[in-house]
C-alpha cells in the first residue's frame, strides 16, 4: 500500500489513534480553537475524513481568552473498550487533565471528568486483568490506576525518565507478548523530537530502556520531514502494525522556517521482533510503502460552501468558544456581527477560521456589503496567532470605502496599502498562498485586482508562533464599537494548488 505523507495536513499535532473492528479513529489536539479535538474517521489509515469534534459546548470545557496563545487542549489520547470511547486531555493552563467519554462517536461526548493529577499529556490502558492505567507527564512519566466511572485514581508511581534527552513526555503504554511497552517523546517538539521506547513484565516497573534508542527520529537527517515524534501505535484489523506520529515541513533550506503546523504522518511498522522497528530504519518519508489495506477513499467536498445551509463545515473553528450570537447562518448566508474587539485583543471577536493545509493554496470569499459604521471592518486573514496575522480588509471612513492591507508582527502593526473603492452591493477577497508571500486581490468574482503581499516569515512558526499553525479565515469588527447590522459572507472557496 503506497503512503502519502502527511495523512493530516495542516494544524493536527499529537495525533491519538484507536480501532473499532476495521474502523480507525483518530484526534488531534487544537490549543485555543473551538470547537476542539477535531476527529477524523477511515477505513485504510491512509484516507481520512473529519467526522467532528469531541469538545463541542461551551460549557464543557473552559478555553479562557486570557490565556496566551498556544495554550487550551494539549495532546489527547482515544481508546476504546466494551462499545465506548474514552478521551483523556489537558487544558493548559485552566482545568488540567480531563477524562470525556461517548457511546455514539457521531454524538456528543459527555462532560468532562477533572481528575487531580499534574502534568499533561495522559494516556490510557486498557489491561488484560481488567484495570484501567493512566499514564502522564510531571518531569518524569508516572502511572497509576484509574476508576474511569469517578475519576478516582491509586497513588501515583514514577515508572521512567527517558533515555536523558530534555523533556521526556507523551507516554503510551501497550501490551504485547508478555510485556508492557513504554513509548514517550523526548527531546522537545522541534527539530531535536524522537521516540524511545522502554519495556517491562511489570507495569510498575522497572522498565529497561531498548539500546538502539531512538526508535523514530528524522533529526540530524537531510529531510523535508521533521521533528517527528508523539507517536500513536495501533494494530490493524489483519494484524500489521502502524504509528501516527506528529512532523513538520520546513519550506526553506536555510535558515529552516514551517508555518503549515505540526501535521500528522503514517509510518508502517514491523514488530515481528522484540522491538518494533518504525519507518525506513527509524525514519519518515513523504512517501512509503506498508502492508495493503483494501483503499477506502471518501467522497472529496467541493472547493466552494455555499452557506445557508444548517450545519458548517467541520474543518471551521472559532477562537476559545463558539460564537452563536455573532456568527450564525440565516438562508442568505453567513451571518458576521462585528465585535468591539480586533483580532489583536484577547477578548472575544468574530471570528471563523479553517487550516492552511498546502504552501501554495487560494482562499476566496464573497461577501454582500452592509450598511458600515466608521471604522468598522471586514474581511480576509491570515491568522498565525494574536500577534503575527495579516489581513485584506474592506472598511469604512469619512471618505467613503476603502480596501486596506494591514500587517500584525509582534508589537508592530500597520497599514501597508490602502485603495480607495466603489460602493457595491458584494464584493470578493482573496489569499493566494506560495512559500515565500500571500498575495491579496479584491474584486468582483469575475475579475479580482492584485493589490498588495506579505511575507510568509513572520507567521512561521520559528519567528511568531509555538504549538499551532495558520489559518486562513473571515472576520468582522467595529473597531471600538459593534456592527450595526450583520455582514453576509455567502461563499467561501479553498483550493489547493
């Protein structure tokens, strides 16, 4: 079976992956955006599809605007046992570790279970003798067991500290022939990411490292893949076994930049042995070859959503909790009503972004124009974070309308072009997306003028971000005051190049 890395591009770090019969889930984390978790289903671990999300209300998990960026849900894990499906989180830095369950993995998930324990990045295991196992991350990797009914746990018991590289995390523990494998992360979730893996006939321990450590790694390698690690292992339903595991792809030679996120990849494994052997000899490629699964690809959506319709699309998100008030769908379109509040403001704005998937990508919407308030604004944005985003936006002055092209780097922001424009009765945007620039243009959606770029540098990871990716969304705001009547966004189209 050929492998086309990455299986989720685009912003799907710490990828967690279960199997119901020939059926795989799989979860992501998604830091500030809501709603979170984003849940993928397939049949062949190589076409995905997003089936939802497991944090849906906002009363079920508390994503404070206050926070930083990059902080919200860290590195879930999904497991199931006996026809439910469990998902352990972290909310950084509010609530701490988290258990959600569901019975129906088209339904909504329950409200979430606070546990009492430190750290981030929990696991669960299912044992043979009936106990239930959770694994988690305080400067070293502990466990203990689990009551998943209460969340009551046993005392905990540091069990490994990893092979000495910096910041030993995201453990999973499996049973195999008589053992209990340990797999973590170490090395940090940059270019130094690994994993090593440990193993022992008791679960507390000791658990005896594997001497060719790492077990996956692209560092010090030629590659366009790297920091790979926070791996996943599953057995599929003939018996091969897999890894997710999260990477980059750093677009420029020199010094390396990514902007994309941390994406999840597919590695085969071969665990005919002791230990399991992960990749091309501990290594990932863009493309790989594995065991054959029967090919299950899903129906493709059309590039364009029209909206009017009941229900968005699942790759949309909002920014810490759902927005009903301000972004709503009425037959004509979707509603915006513009906030006080600007994208650089940690408070509420209205706000509706989607992944960047591809380097080279086009972004389009077209919107019906109100009736504006001086100085309100709507338009196109390139969201990296509150602090390194662009915009192409259409406002409103004494003078009449203008279309502007405003950059946010770190505590800089300004204005870079502004273009006088006709009054109309809808107008079009565009991001033209390359490696190097995003390119804006505004006009009818017969004919869109060039009017201005950006360079990609400053919403890459390395200089403006942590943990998360780009989006490219739609955005309202009054500048101070709230819209006065609603804006329509009636499409939106995403085309990869």
């Amino acid at each position: 079976m050929k492998i086309k890395n990455p299986i989720l591009s685009g912003f799907n770090p710490d990828p967690s992956i279960c199997r119901v019969g020939e059926d795989y889930y799989l979860v992501t984390s998604s830091f500030e955006y809501f709603p979170g978790l984003p849940l993928y289903h397939s049949k062949d671990l190589v076409n995905w599809e997003q089936i939802g999300h497991c944090i849906t209300r906002n009363n079920q998990i508390e994503l404070s605007n206050q926070a930083p960026n990059a902080f919200g849900l860290y590195a879930p894990t999904i497991r199931h046992h006996n026809g439910r499906f469990y998902v352990v989180c972290t909310n950084v830095p509010n609530q701490g570790n988290f258990l959600i369950w569901t019975d129906d993995i088209l339904g909504e998930w329950s409200e979430p279970i606070f546990l009492d324990l430190p750290g981030i990045d929990p696991s669960l295991l299912f044992d043979t003798n009936g106990k239930v196992y959770y694994t988690g991350t305080d400067k070293e990797i502990y466990l203990c067991e689990i009551d998943l009914e209460t969340g009551n746990t046993t005392a905990r018991k540091n069990i490994w500290e990893g092979i000495g590289a910096a910041d030993p995390e995201g453990p999973h523990l499996y049973q195999k022939d008589n053992y209990y494998y340990l797999a973590i992360s170490e090395g940090g979730t940059g270019y130094g990411h690994m994993l090593t893996m440990a193993r022992s006939q008791r679960i507390e321990g000791p658990y005896t490292a594997y001497e060719k450590n790492p077990v996956l790694t692209n560092r010090s390698l030629p590659s366009c893949i790297q920091a790979i690690g926070h791996a996943d292992l599953i057995q599929d339903h003939v018996g091969n076994w897999w890894a997710v595991c999260l990477g980059i792809r750093p677009f420029h030679e020199f010094p390396k930049r990514h902007l994309l996120g941390r994406e999840t990849f597919l590695v085969p494994v071969d665990w005919s042995g002791d230990w399991p052997v992960f990749g091309n000899n501990g290594s990932v490629d863009l493309e790989m070859s594995g065991p054959d699964l029967t090919s299950h690809p899903f129906c493709s959506q059309t590039p364009k959503e029209w909206f009017g319709q009941e229900v968005l699309r699942p790759a949309w998100t909002m920014l810490y909790q759902k927005e009903e008030e301000h972004i709503y769908q009425t037959k004509s379109g979707l509603q915006l009503l513009g906030q006080a509040n600007t994208l650089d403001d940690n408070e509420k704005i209205t706000w509706l972004g989607r992944r960047q998937q591809a380097w080279d990508c086009q972004f389009t919407a077209k919107f019906k124009l109100p009736i504006l308030k001086e100085s309100s604004e709507f338009g196109l944005t390139v969201f990296l974070n509150r602090t390194h985003h662009y915009e192409i936006a259409v406002r409103q002055q004494l003078t009449g309308l203008q279309a502007i092209i405003r950059q946010r780097v770190g505590e800089l922001s300004g204005i870079t072009q502004i273009l006088p424009i006709d009054e109309l009765d809808s107008i079009c945007l565009r991001i033209q997306a390359t490696p190097t620039e995003y390119r804006f243009s505004i006009g009818s959606e017969d004919h869109l003028q060039p009017v201005g770029s950006a360079s990609t540098r400053y919403v890459t990871t390395e200089v403006g971000g942590v943990f998360t990716g780009v989006f490219l969304g739609i955005y309202a705001s009054g500048n101070g005051t709230i819209f006065g009547e609603p804006l329509t966004c009636e499409w939106c189209e995403y085309i990869e190049k």
